[in-house]
C-alpha cells in the first residue's frame, strides 16, 4: 500500500492470478495514560495491516509488559475503540508481561483499516524507563506477522498525528516531554516539588505549632504512599497527632483516623543534653490520592524541648512510592508576634524564632525589683514583676535571694499585689503567701497554680530596712522543680531556671514630699502629714534599688534657749528628726553645753 490507513492502494502486479501480499502491520503503535506510579494506566494498541486480518483468525501476542502491580487473569478485560465498540478477554501473565488476545471477533475485515484497542495495568511504585513492547500476530493457515517492536510516543513519525486515537497525550507542563512521558510503562522519577515548616512558638517547655506545605511531582496514593516528617529534635507529644489547616483530611495516621498522624519518639541515650525524646518522627498516609503538583498545608502541635537548640534539619520521606529524605525549606522570614511584645522589649519575637524547632533558652524575660524606703529601720516594700518564657507549673520553686540586710523573723510572711495568689509559702499553705529564711536572706514562694509563658506577674512584701547604712545588694532570682508535659519533676526530670541577678530599679524617684516646714526650717523633705522627715538632700535616682539603706542620721537638729542674761534661769529648747524610727529606751546626748549652773534637768 502507498497510503498509511484507511482504504487499500493499488498493488503493482495485483490482478495476476495468485498474486499475495506478504502480511505487515504497517501501523503499530501503543502508548499510555499515565507517567506516574502507583495509579492505573491505560494502555492504547493501534494496529494497521495491508491485509484483511479478520479472514486469518488472528490471535495477538503483546509481550515486554513486565514489571506492573497487575495481577495474573485469564479473563484480562480488553476495550475494543475501532472499528466499533466492543470488549473482550484476554489471558494476562503477570509475571512476564505478555496478553494473549483473540481478536477474530473484533478486529476489522478490509485492510489498512485501524484497529484500536484498550487495556489497563498498574504501574509499579518505582520509577523506570519505558518498556520495549513487541506484538506477533498468527491466524489460520500457519498465517503468522513476526515479532515486531511496537512504536512508541517518543521515536513516532509525525504522519501517526493524523491517525484515529493518536491525540491520546496530554499536554501539560511535565517532565520529560509530553511525548515521551506517554511510552508504554514509563515511570517518572518521584520527587517533592515543595517543603516548607515553619513554628509559632520558639519558647522552651510550651506548646508549639508546626505549620507544614508538601507537594510532589506524583500523586501519592494511598495503597502505596506512607509520608514521614523525620528530625523533629526534642519535640515531645504522647499520642497520634490532631492535624489542623485546610488540607488536614488529606492525610490519615498508621490506624486509619483521617485527620491524624501517627507519632513516634526515639531515645538516644548517648545524648544527655535534656531527658526528653530526642528525635520525633510524624508519619501520615494519603486518606486519597494526592494530585501532582498540588500543594497540601496542615499542622500540628507537640511540647518543645526546654533546651535551647538551633532549628534542626526536619526531613520528608516518602516510603512505598520512594522519595528520598528531602530537607524542609525553614520559614525565616517570618517575624512571630510574641504574647508579651507589649510588656518588654525581652519578649519581642524576631526573624529566625519561625524556624521550625528553635528553641531559645528557658528564662525570666522580666525579673524587676525595687523598694519603697531607703531609710534605716523602716518599713520597707519591695516590688517584684517577673515573666518567664516557660511555663511554671504547681509546685514549682521561685526563690529570691540575697536580699541582704532585710530584717523579718523566718517563717511565712504576707504578700500584697495583683499576683500575690499565685504563690504560697509551702504545699499546705495559704496563698498569698511566702516562706522568709532570715538566715539566708531570702524569700521561696511556691507556685500554688500553673502559670503559663508569658504571664506577667507583680506581686510585693515587706522587709524591714537594717539599722545601718548599706549599697543595694544584687538579688537575684531562681526557679526549680519545674514540670512540663513531658517531664515529670516527681520522677526527677526536673527544668531549672539557673540563678540570675535582677534588673535593680536605679532610675525611678521616689517621692518625699515636701521641702521644708514651717516649724522645722527648710533643710528637710516632709510628707504631707509632716510627721515623717526623710532627708535633707533632694529626692535622687537610684534610691528605688532594692535594699539600698542611707545611714541614720538627724535631718533637723536645732537648739534654742529663752534667757541670754547671766544668772537667770534658762529654758533650752532642743528640736530633732531623724530619719530613723527611734525606739523605746534609746539615748540620745546633747554634748557641749559647757558650765550648765546646775547638774539635773
């Protein structure tokens, strides 16, 4: 024949008597539906021959189909395209890919007529280069075509466009070609086209939400697929993991729950640096198969590690269908908004806290002190404000320290202010409470409720002032026995917060009334009820630090008398103020009057 397909040609010689054509397949091509693994595949045969086939009986062999997922059947369903619509079986060997088909019924009786066929097999889960498919065709009368190689999409000559059925492929933006990526049992290579995390908390001991966006070059699916986030470094959690976003339902754990993630921890002992797990694996399963190239966004919560780490390397894997450990791209541009940003420029978030699992180290962001009097032997409130970046959980310790020169018996002792009952002296104590250790010089207050990261607390208690002029001590703060949700201090895996000094108050002024009296002069500041006298110098920054005690001294000491006539008798008027409480059976000496007349007052 002189033409492809579609009507006979003129035979040179074709009118002499026994004259016969040596029977070829001048049309012979198959291709595919699908590139991907894992997914079933539709097969297309397209056959031409310059003799009428149907005449011969002819019985197909189509072998190089090995290494499917397709079982074995000797009922392999077959859809006949052309010339009519019709289907028929097969026998099916799985193990070396050869279908054994009978087309007498089927298959067209002129020749050059195209003859299309269908059949559907299943990709195996590896990638792999296209198959070499060869078809032999044999029939009544020992008629036999040869084993020949079917041609493929990719090695086509262009005159196969314009034969039925050949616009079977689908043009989309894929790699490799349009073309080649439709050759019988092609496979693409699996990979992730997308991976990025990022976290909303990067504070020890609390809850954080990872925030994750996956996508591959294949669909993931569900008979084959099995995802795994591995390298999630201290994250701690108990169970199965809740997922939560848009794509939460798109993924299931090991049990089967949509909308879960099976979660799993692996203790490596040669590591010391915390008693929490140190690697955490989370592994998803498609509830249905994913799209190619769809981008699936989800989280899930876990407890962060209470040490303080660099954002480790997470990983994806992909098992069944394999994908190689592929890293997370970490979010670092993001600037988390912090739940203390208002309150201190310690608690402000920056770029970088985003990156999945960076921890920063556990703390008290906040720890203020400062005090109401710097004046010897006077009552003296101290003002605390303290916040800390992990939680404090009942039971655990705060322990003020080194307030040297406070005066108060051991024991229990009251406290006043907005947070005054978030501590108790001890674990059947009152709240509002603290317990005062005068030989140490320091004050332990246990946290009667759970206080979360974050959480300002203010709270004040009153310490009388030595007698004696002192600089204002560096007291510093320490929290201990402290639980989180993954470690239990009762069994000894106990987060301490390392002994730290307190930013001291050196610049607030505190207020001592009024300059001058009339009745004592103009040398001291009065409060309003002029029944206190606090100094003669003005009011001065740095008097606010804790514990910071002037000497005792007199602020007003004036000495009058009312006859300056020899001999007469003489009243002396002596007027003082300290700035000092003076106690009962103290002395006082009024030297240098000289020779007084008498010996008594």
């Amino acid at each position: 024949p002189t033409s492809f397909a579609g009507h006979a040609a003129d035979v040179e010689n074709g009118k002499c008597p026994l004259m016969v054509v040596h029977p070829v397949l001048h049309v012979k091509y198959i291709n595919q539906s699908s590139q991907f693994p894992c997914t079933a595949n539709t097969i297309q045969v397209v056959l031409a021959s310059n003799v009428p086939l149907r005449l011969c009986a002819p019985l197909l062999t189509i072998s190089g189909l090995g290494g499917t997922m397709t079982n074995q059947s000797n009922a392999f369903a077959v859809s006949v395209l052309q010339p009519a619509l019709s289907s028929i079986e097969g026998n099916w060997s799985g193990s070396d890919g050869t279908l054994h088909l009978d087309v007498s019924a089927v298959i067209t009786d002129a020749s050059c007529s195209v003859f299309t066929m269908t059949f559907e097999l299943k990709n195996q889960r590896t990638p792999r280069g296209a198959a070499n498919v060869s078809l032999e065709v044999n029939g009544k009368y020992s008629f036999n075509i040869q084993n020949s190689v079917l041609t493929s999409p990719s090695s086509r000559h262009e005159w196969y466009t314009s034969l039925d059925g050949m616009g079977r492929e689908l043009l989309v933006p894929l790699s490799p070609s349009a073309i080649t990526w439709t050759d019988p049992l092609f496979v693409k290579v699996p990979k992730f086209t997308k991976l990025e995390m990022g976290q909303t908390n990067p504070w020890p001991g609390t809850e954080n939400t990872i925030y994750v966006t996956i996508a591959s070059n294949v669909p993931m699916t569900v008979e084959c697929s099995t995802i795994a986030i591995l390298h999630l470094e201290g994250a701690c959690a108990k169970s199965k993991r809740q997922l939560s976003g848009m794509s939460n339902e798109s993924f299931k754990d090991l049990a089967g729950n949509v909308g879960f993630g099976s979660w799993s921890s692996l203790e490596e002992p040669g590591w010391t640096h915390s008693l929490e797990p140190d690697v955490a694996t989370l592994t998803l399963v498609p509830s249905a198969d994913t799209l190619p190239y769809a981008q699936y966004i989800f989280s899930f919560n876990f407890t962060n590690p209470v040490d303080s780490q660099n954002s480790p390397g997470v990983h994806a894997i992909s098992y069944g269908i394999p994908i190689a450990a592929a890293p997370f791209e970490k979010d670092l541009d993001t600037t988390l908004i912090s739940p203390c940003n208002d309150l201190s420029i310690a608690c402000k978030w920056s770029k970088g806290d985003a990156a999945p699992l960076h921890i920063v180290e556990p703390m008290f962001l906040m720890k203020e002190i400062s005090q109401s009097s710097p004046y010897p032997a006077f009552d003296n409130t101290l003002s605390v404000t303290l916040l800390a970046n992990i939680p404090m959980s009942q039971g655990a310790l705060i322990t003020l320290s080194n307030l040297a020169g406070g005066v108060k018996p051991t024991g229990s002792t009251d406290l006043l202010g907005t947070n005054r009952d978030t501590f108790q002296a001890g674990v059947d104590a009152a709240t509002s409470t603290g317990y005062w250790d005068a030989d140490a010089h320091k004050l332990t207050l246990r946290v009667a409720e759970q206080v979360g990261a974050g959480v300002l607390l203010t709270f004040t208690f009153v310490l009388e002032n030595p007698s004696c002029n002192q600089s204002s001590p560096a007291v510093c703060v320490r929290a201990s026995r402290i639980s989180t949700d993954c470690l239990d201090c009762s069994q000894g895996q106990c987060v301490t917060l390392s002994r730290a000094a307190m930013d001291r108050d050196f610049v607030k002024i505190l207020n001592y009334g009024i300059k001058g009296h009339p009745n004592f002069g103009q040398t001291a500041y009065f409060d309003a009820s002029a029944a206190v006298t606090f100094a003669q110098v003005p009011p001065r920054q740095g008097d606010a630090a804790p514990l910071l005690v002037y000497g005792p001294a007199f602020v007003v000491s004036n000495i009058t008398q009312n006859n300056p006539y020899p001999s007469g008798s003489n009243t002396i008027v002596v007027t003082f103020i300290t700035n000092v409480p003076i106690k009962a059976n103290s002395e006082i000496t009024v030297a240098g009057l000289g020779d007084r007349g008498g010996t008594n007052f």
